[in-house]
C-alpha cells in the first residue's frame, strides 16, 4: 500500500495480488480470471458447476424478504457500486443477451482516497480488502446480496428476474 500526495489531495494505492485474488475466488467457488491494470483489477468469475443461480436478487421485491433480512452486501442498480467497498458488480450476459445466472465480474479499485473506509470504518489496506472481497464473493453463494434502486445495470440472477427494470 502506497499514499499519494496530489497537491491538496491524497490517494491510497493498494497493491493487490492477482494470484491472490484467484486463489481466494476459487476458495469461495467460483472459477476465476484476474486482468491486472494500474488502477484496478478486473474479476471474471463463474460458477458454472452450480445447481442454482448466484445469489444476487432485487431486495426491493417483497418475496425476498427472507433473504434481504440475512445480507452483508448491497449493490446499487444505477452504478453497479458495492456499497461501503471499492467494488463494482456487472452482469455477464448468456448466448440470449439474458444476465447469466452463474457468472458474474468484479471490479475492485485499486486507487481510492486517503479517507475511504470500508464497512465499520475500517482503515483501508489489503489484507482487509483481501477478507472483504472474499465475504463478498462467498455470499454471492451461500447468503445473498441484495440490489438497491433501480435495476438498469446491475440485473438480479436470482429471485424473480423476469421484471422489467424500473
């Protein structure tokens, strides 16, 4: 982790491992290519061998209660933004331009101000980027995580998905 001073303003620059970050993706279940870039790395990940879909639904459908109650995670539907993380959700989509139900990519930010803190205010650096990113990925299978807002970038691959987007 590196700070960055630009006159007046201050950036942290992580410096992430993208054989950590594959080996962390394939413990929470899923298949994974990292693109490395200077100022992000890119997830490419699936979880093809699944039997149901990931578990990433609209939180503001009622027959999803049940899972809205037990999530960590939100995204917003607007941006893809995993809110409180330097993380941005995008479907992949299947041979029908449908979202896949198994497959998804993450962005995770490596440049982020100097005061960004993550879930619980806690100070930024890798090693707790490295267990945030990974709770993530984990309850995309097993615990849910829920989109926010309108779903016009960010389509939910679970739940009931054949709403048109608000």
């Amino acid at each position: 982790m590196q700070l960055l001073q630009a006159g007046t303003h201050q950036v942290v620059v992580l410096e992430l491992d993208a054989d950590l970050l594959r080996q962390g993706a394939e413990e929470t279940g899923f298949v994974c290519e990292v693109t490395d870039t200077p100022r992000s790395s890119l997830l490419e990940l699936s979880a093809l061998d699944r039997d149901g879909p990931l578990l990433l639904f609209d939180a503001s459908d009622p027959t999803n209660t049940g899972w809205f109650s037990r999530c960590q995670f939100y995204v917003d539907g607007r941006t893809g933004g995993v809110l409180q993380t330097p993380f941005v959700v995008a479907n992949k989509r299947d041979a029908g331009g449908r979202p896949h139900s198994r497959a998804l990519s993450v962005q995770v930010f490596k440049e982020l101000p100097s005061h960004f803190r993550l879930p619980g205010r806690q100070p930024l650096n890798e090693k707790v980027l490295y267990a945030v990113l990974f709770n993530f990925l984990s309850a995309l299978q097993k615990v849910g995580v829920g989109i926010c807002g309108p779903t016009t970038v960010v389509r939910p691959v679970a739940g009931r998905v054949d709403a048109p987007p608000r």
